[in-house]
C-alpha cells in the first residue's frame, strides 16, 4: 500500500485542523494556471519569482507549512469559517457570527486582496498575499472548512479502508488520494487537466460562468461569503446529510465516497475557476472569464 506523505506527516506531529490536502491545493492552483490570462500569469510569475508552469501550484500549500512556524502562528484560523449552524438540518454561514476576532478565512481573503492592490506593498507583501491567496481560495471550497461542529468534522472519528482518520481529513486528503491514486505535482496536474476539459467543453461547460455570479473584486468578503456559503451547504447535503452518528467510526471508503467524490471534483473545479478569475482581477482588473 502507498502511505502518503502527508498521512504520516499528520500522525506524528501536527495538531489536525488542515485543509484540502497538498493534492487538492495543488489541482486547484493547475486549473487556476489553465484559465489565467496571460497579462495575469506573466504578472504573478513575476511576483513569485517563478516562470514555470507551476508557478501557483509550487507556493499552494506553503500557507500550511507557514501556519506551524512561530512567525505564522498567527495565521492559524485564516483557514476557514467556523460556521454555528446546525446541520444536517440547517447550513448556513453569517460573518459577523461566525468570523471570530482572531480572523477566519474570509477576512484573510479580503486582507491579502487589499494588500496585492496597495501599490506601496513591498515585493515580498506582494509575494506572501499572492501565496496566501492560491491558498485559502482553495481551501473556503472545502465544506468542513466552513462548519463549526467538531472543530470542522476533526473531532469526529472515521475509517477509510484500513485507516483510523476523521472526517475532515478523508475530505482533505484521503479521498482526493484515492480518486487520483499518488499525490504528486504531476497527479495533481494530470487531474487539473481533465477538470480543465469538464470547464471548457464537458460536463461544466454550462455552469462556469454561474460560478462567478456575485464575484465583485471591490467587495472580497460578499464575494468570499458567496463561497463559503455554497461550500457550507454540502455539510448539510453531502458531508453528513443523516448527521454525525453513521459515520462514527464507520469504513467511508465505499458508498460515503462514490457520493462524495463528484462533489469534491466539482469544488475543485469551481476553487481552480473563481481563482483565476480573483487574480486575473487583481492582476488587470477584467477577466474574460
Ligand atoms: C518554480 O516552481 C517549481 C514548482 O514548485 C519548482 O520546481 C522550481 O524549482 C521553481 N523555480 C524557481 C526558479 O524557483
Ligand atoms: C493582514 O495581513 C498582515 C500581513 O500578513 C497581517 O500582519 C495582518 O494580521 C492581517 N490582518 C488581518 C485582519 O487579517
Ligand atoms: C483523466 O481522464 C482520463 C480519461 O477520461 C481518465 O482515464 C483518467 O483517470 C483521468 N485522471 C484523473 C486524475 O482525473
Ligand atoms: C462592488 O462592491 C462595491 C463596494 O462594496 C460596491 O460599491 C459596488 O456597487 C459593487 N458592484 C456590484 C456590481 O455589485
Ligand atoms: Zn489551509
């Protein structure tokens, strides 16, 4: 069996509060590069110093690695919203509720937003904002990043296949894995690709452009609450539709995986899709998206 990296990361030293795994962060900023106006792209390669083709997916998930040093600490709960609703009978996501005074993941978006376009960032303001942003874009589409309950579904123990998990990390990390089998740069590019074809010309096609409805660049928190509270809905529909009891040290890599799986590719889809178009405003102030 193939351990991944980030399992035996996890099991060993890390407090489990995460996001979508490296795997998922990285598919999302591929699809991202893949929609990205070349003015856009030639720009945020000039701020991270990167003219390769990965210059987002190689910074993705530097923001989980920099929430653990003492100088990133404060970072922490820029992850997610810890949304105090009720599901499965009601999901619903309120800022002023349930942003918190150290900050939640929309206020970060907003932050890192304002600071790409002040023009008297420094270089590197410029370069950790960009990074920040190819981050948590990512991570507002994980669902359990946007609920409160058992510290977004950490606290709520799982098996997947022969694994001892929990819920928020078969969202972030196990079940991605499966799907792609590796959790290398080139799977996530590989996957990136084939949801690159389902946007433009597949089972996509029809809806990208809804997926940027209420997108406003001058109002990064309506924006980012617009995500937050379409991804929250999949705890009540997706995530734990008969509530926290089934799946209680239940084996989730069968029939709680096949449902979940298209949703997973779907917020993948959308994160890697309303990135570019976040940092093609950014970067131009239009998208042809
Ligand atoms: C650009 O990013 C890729 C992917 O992370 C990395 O392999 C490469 O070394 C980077 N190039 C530079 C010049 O940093
Ligand atoms: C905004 O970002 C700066 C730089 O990382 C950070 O020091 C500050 O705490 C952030 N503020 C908010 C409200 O997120
Ligand atoms: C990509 O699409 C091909 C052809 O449909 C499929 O065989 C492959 O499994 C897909 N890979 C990923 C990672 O989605
Ligand atoms: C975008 O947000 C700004 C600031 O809140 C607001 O003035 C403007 O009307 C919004 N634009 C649209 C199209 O909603
Ligand atoms: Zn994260």
């Amino acid at each position: 069996m193939k351990v991944s990296a980030t399992a035996l990361f996890l099991t060993s030293a890390l407090p489990t509060v995460l996001a979508w795994g490296n795997l998922g962060h990285e598919t999302i900023a591929y699809i991202a590069s893949n929609f990205v106006s070349s003015e856009t792209e030639t720009y945020f390669q000039k701020v991270l110093g990167n003219t390769s083709t990965s210059y987002l997916a190689g910074v993705a998930t530097w923001a989980d690695t920099y929430k653990y040093t003492s100088a990133g600490l404060y970072s922490k709960p820029y992850h997610f919203i810890d949304a105090q609703d009720d599901p499965p009978s009601s999901c619903n996501v309120d800022y002023d509720r349930d942003c918190g005074s150290s900050g939640c993941v929309v206020a970060a978006i907003q932050n890192y937003t304002s600071i790409m376009q002040d023009s008297s960032s420094s270089d590197s303001d410029l370069d950790m904002a960009a990074k920040f942003l190819v981050h948590f874009i990512g991570d507002i589409h994980q669902p359990l990043h946007d609920e409160n309950l058992d510290y977004g579904g950490n606290d709520i123990d799982v098996k997947f296949g022969s694994t001892s998990t929990n819920l928020h990390h078969i969202w972030d990390t196990n079940m991605p894995e499966k799907y792609a089998d590796g959790y290398t740069l080139a799977d996530a590019e590989n996957w990136a690709q084939n949801l690159t074809t389902e946007i433009k010309t597949g089972a996509y096609k029809s809806q990208a452009a809804s997926w940027l409805k209420g997108m406003n660049i001058s109002d990064p928190v309506a924006s980012s609450m617009g995500w937050a509270t379409d991804s929250n809905a999949y705890v009540c529909s997706t995530v734990m539709p008969d509530g926290i009891s089934p799946l209680e040290n239940t084996d989730l890599s069968g029939d709680y995986y096949t449902t979940a799986l298209p949703v997973i590719q779907l917020q993948f889809a959308k994160a890697g899709y309303r990135l570019a178009a976040w940092l093609d405003l950014i970067a131009t102030g239009k998208t042809d998206l």
